[in-house]
C-alpha cells in the first residue's frame, strides 16, 4: 500500500518535505483488531508537533494521522461487532489498558498506557490501517467522509475542552486562535449556548474575517482587549504568550482551558511575565486538556449530527501531505485540511 511516513523527527520549513511517499506491506489485523480501508484523514497540528520534536517521542518510522475514516474491509478472530463495509473513524485514542483506575474511573485519557493514533501505532496517512475494534466508531450518515474526519479530534478535543470550560447559557467565552477546532467549538456555543457572547482572538484578518461570518460577537488580536472580561477562554495556539494575554482577560473565578498537546518556546521569558496580583489572583485558574476519551468522541459525534455541526474542510491528495502541513504552519487555515486518499 501507498503510505506518507515520518522516518525522523525534523523541523519543518517551507521548501521542507519531512514525510516521504513510500510502499509498505498491506497491515493484517490482530485478533481483536479490524483492517480500515482509508477514504481520507484530517491534518492536525499535532502532527506538526510530532514530526519537529515537541510531543513525548513517536515510533519511528511511523505513519501519522489521527483523524480517520474509512471502512472496514477486514475484522481480526475476536472482533465481533463490526463487519466488512461499516463506515468507521479513528481519532487519536488509539488504546488503553481498559484496567488502570484512570480506566476504570471514566479517565482513560489519562492512562500511563495510553497509546495514540498517528505516534504510538500506525495512523491514517496511508491506503489502510489496523485498529482495536473497540476504538473505532460508527461514523452518522449526515456527515461526508472528509467532513466527519475533523470531528475525530478537532471536534472531539473542543468538545472536551468546553465541557471543561465550565460555560453557562449567558456567560462570556473566548477563543484563541481560530482553526479547525476553533470554529467547530464555536458552531458547538451557538447551538447549546444561545444566549452566550464569543470572543474571538486570532493573528489573521481571514481568520477573523471567518469567525465573523459563523457569528461571533467580537473578534481581535490576541493582544488586544475587549470591552469586559470573559467567565472562560479556550486557548488552542502552540504559543506560551497567548497564556498571558488570555489571563489578563478573565474574571474573577474565571477558568483558561489550554487545548494543546505543546506551546513552542516562542519567547524563553514568556511564562515568567504572568505577574501573580494580575494574571492569577481571585480564584482564576488554568487548566489543560489532555486527549480524549471514546466517550467525548461517540458523544460529541452524536451532538454533531443533531445540530448539526457541518465543518468547513479544505481536500488535498496523499501526496500532497506536505503541503498541507506546511499551510498550516504557516496558519493559511480557513476550518480543517483533510487529506483524500
């Protein structure tokens, strides 16, 4: 099969191609496991994170990728509720030990064994991939392959991060940075939330321009300061000064939920700029998310499809990996890029 495949971790430039097409022996399941045949997967900046060296280490070589559709083409002996055709996705819980407390306590996120899709084992940017069965999920008929695929993470994890937030009908929440999981978040607000305000800070006029257009009450810079504070922000930047900013825009008691698995050491000093009386005082607090339970996934699918959540997606080919991650380092983002195998 045809595969894009990290071989070392590097850094990222324009003119940089880090994964490289190769041909690989077609995955055959195990027992409990069912081979996908991919339609598509999205791109993730996890992804750029992997490859330049800031999450724990991949597997190497490793095709990335945690953002997947597909359908069953092959189930493995002990695999029995899914059959040849279903339509499935795989996000980036790969697995779990199934016994730890986090486990059993409703936390497998949090799991010492946690294993991720696109790092830990082999992911989506290839013609086919193996999965446990019991972390592949029915994909709604409302949604196309390459819409439902950003759902798998940027929705699942901004799902999370919400619920984290601790929002009430009526409050007032910000987002930074306004990619894929930024604008799904936000259609998520309006729908539960009617009577809550978004505020949105992001470095791009497109951006901006774009959480306008999805109803957003205010937008800015990340910088800059809005008339009143907000109850919570969602930050989903991989920058430390975001972290400061936001914190300035709180209320008392008010929470920052960091959605994002690293923040680049954009400035060495940044995080000794938090002045304890301005950023932290009265209660305010900051809390990270760290992936995402098959509950936020089947879950947020379901609300997905109810609302429903459509989201913008931009399609490339296989080959065209590269070039995807590269547009989205560069932060050339309007929703979630999703590669069409």
């Amino acid at each position: 099969m045809k595969a894009m495949i990290l071989k070392s971790i590097t850094g990222l430039e324009s003119n940089f191609k880090p994964l490289s097409m190769t041909k690989v022996p077609d995955p055959v399941p195990l027992d409990n496991e069912v081979l996908i045949k991919v339609s598509c997967c999205g791109v993730c900046h996890t992804e750029l994170d992997e490859i330049e060296g800031r999450t724990p280490p991949p597997r190497l070589p490793v095709i990335p990728g945690h953002q997947v559709i597909g359908r069953v083409e092959e189930t493995g002996n002990k695999a029995k509720k899914l059959k040849k055709g279903y339509r499935v996705g795989v996000a980036w819980i790969f697995s779990s030990c199934g016994i730890c407390s986090y486990c059993l306590g409703g936390y497998e996120n949090l799991c010492q064994d946690f294993k991720a899709t696109g790092r830990d084992a082999n992911g989506g940017y290839a013609e086919y991939m193996t999965v446990p069965e019991d972390f592949a999920y029915s994909i709604p008929e409302i949604f196309s392959d390459s819409q439902a695929a950003p759902l798998l993470c940027a929705g699942a994890v901004g799902y999370r991060s919400l619920s984290l937030s601790g929002l009430q009908n009526g409050q007032n929440i910000g987002l930074t940075g306004f990619g894929a999981s930024g604008h799904i978040v936000l259609k998520i607000i309006k729908h539960k939330y009617p009577d809550t305000r978004i505020f949105v800070f992001a470095r791009s006029v497109e951006e901006r321009a774009f959480a306008l257009e999805l109803g957003a009450s205010w937008v800015g810079d990340t910088t800059d300061n809005p008339t009143g504070l907000l109850d919570s922000i969602i930050d989903t930047t991989p920058v430390w000064n975001t972290v400061v900013d936001a914190l300035k825009n709180l209320k008392a008691g008010g929470r920052l939920v960091i959605n994002a698995i690293r923040k680049e050491e954009v400035d060495k000093d940044s995080l000794l700029k938090i002045d304890y009386s301005r950023h932290l005082w009265m209660e305010k607090e900051i809390k990270s998310v760290a992936n995402v339970t098959r509950d936020d996934v089947q879950d947020f699918l379901q609300i997905a499809s109810q609302i429903p959540i459509i989201p913008e997606v931009q399609e490339y080919d296989l080959e065209e990996a590269n070039l995807a991650l590269t547009e989205l380092r560069q932060r050339k983002i309007r929703g979630a890029k999703v590669l069409v195998i």
